[in-house]
C-alpha cells in the first residue's frame, strides 16, 4: 500500500503498544546515501502517549511527540 503525508496510520512500535500517527514528511536515501526508507510522524493521540508511558517510554503527559516509522512498522491506513 502507498501512504501519503497527512495520512494516519496503526504503527506497531517497538515498546509493544500499536499506536496511531499522523505521517508528516518522507525520507528515501538517495543512491550512495546511508539510511533507510521511513517517515517522521508524530504521534497525535494522547491516549497512545499514556501507553506508551507505561511501557517505559519517557515522554511528557501531555506531549505529542515527534517520531520515527520504518516503512515496516506501519500495519494499517486508519481513517
């Protein structure tokens, strides 16, 4: 499947909890460029924050933190 900035997505994260984000900007390395296919996101839904919190993430309460997604780690397109 094809995303696209602003969509929202499930995204399994690495501290166990599946959370929802908010697709911000792409990043495809180049030829020759070191990295990895991915996005920045951010995560926009407080109670995911709070999962997140209890599965030892330090994130504020209230933050709605900036993230990082491997094209892998998206599961589903959500409306």
């Amino acid at each position: 499947m094809e995303y696209r900035i602003n969509d929202r997505v499930l995204v399994k994260s690495f501290a166990k909890s599946n959370v929802k984000v908010k697709l911000i900007n792409r990043y495809s390395p180049k030829k020759g460029e070191l990295g990895v296919d991915g996005w920045d996101a951010i995560i926009y839904d407080l109670h995911d924050v709070k999962k997140l919190i209890k599965d030892g993430v330090p994130y504020g309460k209230n933050e709605k933190p900036k993230v990082w997604v491997f094209d892998f780690q998206i599961i589903k397109k959500i409306s």
